[in-house]
C-alpha cells in the first residue's frame, strides 16, 4: 500500500470514529434530555442546554439552568442530585466524566422563540447561516417575533431574519 493510500485509509477511519462518537454523545444528551426538561419544568426552571464533550481534563457533561430571577447555587445542587441519581441509575455513561450544572450567564444562548419574545430589548448577536444585508453576524436589540422571523434592530435599522437561517444566537453585553 501507497503511502498516501494509508493515510486516506487512515484519515477515513478517524473520520468513522468521530462520527460514532458524536453519534453516542446526541444518544446521550437526548435520553438526558429528555428527563432533565420535565425535571426541571417541576422544579420551577428551564433547560437552556445540555453540553457532553471532551475537554482538556476529560469527558463533561454540562446543563446550563435558568429561571426567572436567576439561578441559586442551591439550585444548581438540587438539580446535580437529581441528574447525578438519574445517570448512575440508568448507566448512560460507560466512561468517567465530570458533572457541571450552572447558570448559562449573562450572554445565554438563545434558541426557541420563546427566548427570542422573552427577551425583547435585549442586545443580541447572531450568526446566520447565510448572510443578511452583506452580513453574517448581527449585533441588534431584538424586538420579538414575526411569524417565523426573529425581529431584530440595527441602527435604526430594523431587520427580520428566519429562523431557519439563525445557526447561532446570543444575549451579549
């Protein structure tokens, strides 16, 4: 075999690899997922995200909480017991992790409409798919929704941009 030939073949294997690995971490974060939201709701919060990857010091496992009013460390304890009982129970996880649950923070993502209405006011930035107006990024104060098209004002400016469209959207300062 060429050496070039091994390298293709290598470079395809790690290609299969990373794919099966990205396919058990969005298995992962679905089934957790789907307890943690209803969890949640009960305990009078929001899911914002769930985050499952390799970092420098090993795999984490990260789900950013919210509520009106803001998150307690409390909050955050009372949700990693439960999250924590829920995956040693159903032993999602074959390999070591950390455990983080935390507040999304000030620059929150934003990810369904109802992000985009209830923080109406508010400057975000978002990364479009395709660009707007000559532009990928917009930094405006968001004025809601209109039907499937986020609302946004740019200097004076006011922009509708699809949903669709939005691969990336968040509160910033």
């Amino acid at each position: 075999m060429r050496v070039a030939d091994a390298a293709r073949t290598a470079e395809c294997g790690e290609r299969k690899r990373l794919q099966a690995v990205e396919n058990a971490t969005d298995r992962v974060v679905t089934k957790i997922y789907g307890f943690a939201e209803p969890l949640l709701i009960d305990m009078g919060m929001e899911l914002v995200e769930i985050q499952f990857r390799r970092e420098g010091h090993g795999w984490v496992l990260r789900l950013f909480i919210d509520r009106d009013g803001g998150v307690t460390v409390d909050d955050c304890a009372a949700v990693s017991r439960e999250i924590g009982a829920y995956l040693e129970v159903e032993d999602l996880i074959d390999h070591a992790y950390h455990l983080e649950v935390s507040s999304p923070g000030l620059e929150r993502p934003l990810k369904r409409r109802e992000d985009f209405v209830r923080f109406a006011g508010k400057l975000a930035r978002i990364k479009l798919r395709e660009p707007v107006a000559g532009q990928r990024v917009l930094i405006g104060t968001l004025r809601g929704m209109e039907g499937e098209s986020v609302v946004l004002a740019l200097d004076g400016e006011v922009v509708q941009v699809d949903m669709e469209n939005i691969s990336k959207a968040r509160l910033t300062l």
